[in-house]
C-alpha cells in the first residue's frame, strides 16, 4: 500500500449547506437537504469521481434551544449515514466521528470493523473525545470530565478497541464446510482488559476487517491532542490560520510520532481549508460577503461565548476580545480564537465574522489559481500531507473546487487523476496493521 510520490491528500468535510455559518439562508440552498440521503449521495457521489480520498462527517452530542431557533445544528447519526452511502461508493474512504467520553468501546469497535466489511475496507474513526457541558449533561454528567480525564479515558478506549479488532487473526475463518469448521478458534482470542475506566472480555463478535483496523483520525491540537495524535493518529485534522502556524504544528506530530517510535510519514496532517472560488477575486470576495450578510450576530455571539467558556454578550461588540479564563473544554480552538483576535487586532464584531466561514479553520476567497497556490505553497513547504476541504456553501462550492481547483492540482502532478487502490490506507499511504505482529497470547 504505498503512497503516490509528491502527491498531496484531499478529504471532502461532509456537511448538509455549507461550512459557513449562514449557509442554510443563502438562496441557492435547499432546506432540508441536511436530512436527505439523496443529497448526501450526490455530494458522495462527485468527490468520488474527482478523487478525493475520503468523506469526513463531525458529531456533536447536544443542540442548543438558541442554535435550533438560529441555525442547523446536529443532523443524521455519522455512522448511520456512511453505512448508506457505503453503498452507492465504491472507492473513497468513510470517515465518521464517535466521542470516547460517551460511548462503550465494544460497540464502537463492533460499527467500524462493521463499516469496514460493508464499504470493503475504507472505514476510518475521527476519535474525539467532546469537550461541552452541554453533551455531558445527555450522558449522566453535570458538566464535562477534565481535559486530562477524557484523554487519559480516551487513551483505554482506544487500547480496548484494538485489542478487539486484533482478537481475530487474519487467517481465522477456516470456512470448511464439509468438516463443519468456520473458524480455528485457537486463532480468535479473548482480550480480558481491565483497566481504570474499562473490563472487557471479549473477543469481538466480527471477523477482522479488510482494513485490519480503521483509519484511526484526530483532531485535537492542545498538548494532549499533539501527543494522543503523535501516539495512535494516522491522521490528523487540525485548523491552522497561517503558514508559520502551520508549519510548528506539522513538525511537533511528526517529532511527536518518531518520539514514540513511529514514522512520521504514518502521520499524515490535514488542515482545514473552507474556500470560497470567484472567476476574480473581486466575485469571490462579493459572494463571501453575500454570506456573511446573511449572518445573525446573535447567534454566532452564543455560539462563540459557548466555545471560548465566556458570556461574551456583556462586552461591546466593537471592543476587543476580552482575556479568556483557562478551560477544560476545547483548548487548542479557544487558543487559536485568541491569537487570532490578538493578530489582526480584531472586534468582537469583526472576529465572528473571521469566524462565520469555518469555525477558526482557514477561509480563503480568490480565484481557482490563487486557492490552488495556498495549497501548493502549504504542501510544498511542510505545513501539510494535504487538506481537509470545507467549501461554505456545500453543493456549489465543491463543484466550484472540483471543476475548477482540482484541475489545477493534476496540471501541477499534485493530485491523483485514479485511485491506486480501493482500501482507504492504500489512499493515504498506510500500512495495513498485521495480527501475525501482535503478541496474541497476552490475549489468551
């Protein structure tokens, strides 16, 4: 499963409108797409045929009264929704998002080694472990464990699922049907972990997948996400607001994995992208500004006092960003909001705006040529393996980079014009994990 030379990775960040916070509003989208197959299929559909090497859904576990009133919060369960649309692809990659903090590792290992049998190995896990009061409260909590809690439960979870998707040996299934043997069961191993947040037995009740084990993905930038990442991640999706920024993060997973003994190309670093395509930059500017006009100041208020742990609504909104307290929620976003804020010397006002776009990844408005060199420049400099696309406005804003960007990327010998396989790590470059490396008798 080798990696194409100098070519760069390309995952499509699935969502019903658009990235941009307004996107539901906007004219040319269709409410009530968030909940169609139909919808998603066609946007599966597309990223096929231009190559990208996987879809990518997020998940949050709680919606707001105010953000239901004001935007599209929550939508269809991604697991669920890969699972279909497992069945109209036939190449790229899946990629669902499922929280450490609110679930049992037997049954997460149990759904992704199953999306890895249906979609024939292209299944992969975006591994979070949450970070609101808010979605605590629906799991038996009153507020959200610690930062360092929920990595270090993260860390189990993580060694638990393993375990499982290991406890079958790739050579298992016997199927003879005339001894009436499936399985050598010398070759299916119980795990017995007990560790401080998890007993489990085991073995797991499916086969071993085509993929060995998902892609494992991660996208926490704070201290603990670095080394949790530099640990266990195959990828990593992350935002970043400029190329410097970039480039430091880029480096520290890559030192971080070889620290842990592992190749920094086992790695691979996505930054968030959430571009906005005009025939002239002058178009791309307008149609960004057409969205941000559609923007409520209410709303994107709520939603950034939420993120950064403040009542930002006692503070004018043409005053600076006040000092932030420390937080136990999302530590690396909060972090890059300040420094954001601090940098450009931005209002409130002009900071949710920043914000509006893609959530504190990087937004950028301009021609197919001039989007293309950001990537090329990231690429080519260290900053990136590739990019985790976020178009503002789903349906047209992928067609915009498809038809027009990723042209450019082939032009340049940057991007794929054919999958060279059918398995996600054979996508991205890994190697499949071997049970014949796995000293199963720890298992026994």
């Amino acid at each position: 499963m080798a990696q194409s030379e100098g070519q760069l990775h390309l995952n499509l960040f699935l969502t019903g409108m658009g990235h941009h916070k307004a996107s539901w509003r906007h004219p040319r989208s269709e409410i009530g797409s968030n909940l169609k197959l139909s919808h998603y299929v066609k946007l599966a559909r597309k990223a096929e045929e231009a190559k990208f090497d996987s879809l990518f859904l997020a998940d949050r576990y709680a919606v707001s009264r105010q953000g239901a009133k004001y935007g599209v919060q929550g939508g269809i369960e991604p697991l669920t929704l890969l699972s279909a649309l497992a069945a109209v692809t036939e190449n790229i990659g899946l990629i669902a998002t499922v929280s450490t903090s609110f679930n049992e590792p037997y049954n997460v290992a149990r759904r992704f080694a199953s999306l890895d049998h249906i979609s024939n190995g292209r299944a992969g896990w975006n591994i979070i472990t949450s970070g609101t009061d808010g979605e605590a409260q629906n799991f038996n909590f009153k507020k959200i464990p610690s930062h360092g809690l929920r990595y270090e439960k993260a860390r189990e979870f993580l060694e638990v699922t393993s375990k499982l998707w290991d406890s079958w040996r790739d050579d298992a299934i016997i199927a003879d049907q005339e001894a009436g043997i499936f399985a050598d069961d010398q070759k299916v191993h119980e795990i017995h972990h007990k560790g401080n947040f998890f007993a489990v037995r085991g073995p797991l009740n499916i086969p071993r997948s085509p993929q060995g084990r998902p892609v494992l993905v991660q996208a926490g930038s704070s201290a603990d996400g670095i080394d949790f990442a530099g640990q266990y991640a195959e990828a990593v999706f992350t935002a970043q607001q400029t190329l410097e920024d970039a480039q430091r993060f880029y480096q520290e997973i890559k030192a971080r994995a070889t620290a842990f003994g592992r190749s920094p190309e086992s790695v691979k670093v996505l930054p968030g992208i959430c571009p906005i395509i005009g025939k002239t930059e002058e178009e791309a500017r307008e149609k960004e500004a057409q969205l941000h006009h559609y923007t409520n100041t209410e709303f994107s208020l709520h939603q950034l006092s939420n993120r950064v742990g403040v009542d930002l609504s006692a503070y004018p909104l043409d005053g600076p960003l006040p000092p932030l307290p420390a937080t136990d929620g999302h530590q690396s976003r909060t972090k890059l909001i300040q420094e954001l804020a601090r940098r450009e010397k931005l209002t409130i006002r002009q900071l949710l705006l920043r914000l509006a776009g893609g959530r504190g990844h990087y937004t950028i408005a301009g021609t197919p040529t001039q989007i293309a060199d950001q990537l090329e420049k990231w690429y080519e400099n260290k900053a990136a393996d590739g990019f985790n696309i976020m178009p503002q406005l789903m349906s047209e804003g992928l067609d915009d980079f498809i038809t027009y960007v990723i042209p450019i990327l082939q032009e340049r010998g940057l991007f794929r014009k054919e999958y060279a396989g059918t398995c996600l790590r054979e996508h991205l470059g890994l190697k499949r994990p071997d049970t014949d490396t796995i000293n199963l008798s720890a298992h026994a």
